[in-house]
C-alpha cells in the first residue's frame, strides 16, 4: 500500500511535492486543513466540535482531530493508498494513527522528511506575496511581480500576509521544532523515515522522492 507521510517546516515545499505525488500515483492528499473544513461543511459530530474550538480561537484536542482523520481514511478513495500532510503532528497522534491502520490490516510505508535550513526558510516565507483579489501566490526574489505591488493576473493589489513577517515566521518554525521536531526521531526509530535536501531544484527533489516512494511501495 502507498501510504505516505509528508513532514517538513513551513516553507519546505510539502505542498508542491504533494501536488507531483497525487497527479503522479493517484492517490489523495489528506491535508488536515482540507479534511477539518470538509468536516465542518458535512455538519459530521467531529467538524462542529472542531469548530466550536477552532470558533473560540483554541487549538483541536488530539482526539478530535484524529477522530476526523480516521472519518477520512475509512472512505474508498484511502484504501489503495494516501499522502498525510500535516497529520501526525505529535508522537500520540502518530501512536493512534498506527493503531488506527494496523487495526484495518494497513501501515505506513514511508514517511518522507523535507528538510531546509532554518535562514532559507525565512527568507523564502518573509518573501511571499499574496494578491487580496485573486489569492495568485508570488515571491520577491523566486517570482517578483511585474509591477511592484501589482497582480499580474488580475491587477489586484499584492500584499504580505500577517503570518509572512519575520516574528510570525520564526514562531511558525519555533512551533514546529518544538512540536513535531520529534516525530523525526519517532519514524527513524521504526525505520520508516527518509529526509531529503528541499534547497535542491524542485524537479530533483521529486526525482527522489519518486525513488523512496517505489522502493517503499509494496
């Protein structure tokens, strides 16, 4: 079974990689933002309590959001395989998610680490720029705009989100190196883990991330 796990910084590239793997192998992408407003829109138990949270400004409990995740690799479309973004979080949802599969004869068969120097990172996060209008993504350096300030597509004004500023940006990682840092450790335990370098070209790191996926792929 393709079941893979994609882990990796904010800024690493994990939404790009995702998008090569599912047109590539077909399989879906489980991204737990997706899957939380999914939940929500069905009206499911686990989407309105993951909004009364989400509503008052508090994080999901553990239970909830793992309740959601396994609500969605319980439908049709998981059972040949699926691309985890952003799930496990923590070494319990990482426990309960091997639970979970091991309980329905699956398991994880590679966990794919993007890993990025830390000043990289900022500067392609503090970079970006997002149209209000349109929401087309760009970049100072990567993928400036013709126009300073102005959308190419749609000529709409193109600005710094609140969480693209250096002091969110390195609280963003700070969170993240202190919160799923150690699932690294966790997955190399169980000899399912593979890091990959994300500062290559983007074709090149699929190359390789294509190769762990084969070799992985029973």
């Amino acid at each position: 079974m393709m079941n893979i796990i994609l882990l990796g910084p904010p800024g690493a590239g994990k939404g790009t990689q995702a998008e090569l793997i599912i047109e590539k192998y077909n399989i879906p992408h489980i991204s737990t933002g997706d899957i939380f407003r999914a939940a929500i829109k069905e009206g499911t138990p686990l989407g309105l309590e993951a909004k009364r949270y989400m509503d008052s400004g508090q994080l999901v409990p553990d239970d909830v959001v793992i309740g959601i995740v396994k609500e969605r690799l319980s439908k049709d479309d998981c059972q040949k395989g699926f691309l985890l973004d952003g799930f496990p979080r923590t070494i319990p949802q990482a426990d309960s998610l091997a639970a979970y599969l091991n309980s329905s004869g699956r398991k994880i068969a590679s966990v794919i680490n993007i890993e990025v120097d830390s000043q990289i990172l900022l500067k392609r996060l503090t970079g970006r720029r997002v149209c209000r209008n349109c929401a087309a993504v760009f970049h100072i350096e990567n993928k400036p705009t013709k126009i300073d300030g102005v959308c190419d597509h749609c000529g709409g004004e193109v600005y710094q989100r609140g969480d693209d500023t250096v002091e969110t940006v390195n609280n963003r990682l700070q969170v993240y190196r202190t919160q799923t840092e150690p699932l690294i450790n966790y997955y190399k335990d169980k000899g399912l883990l593979f890091t990959v370098d994300g500062q290559i070209p983007m074709a090149d790191l699929f190359v390789q991330v294509s190769k762990i996926i084969e070799g992985t792929h029973q």
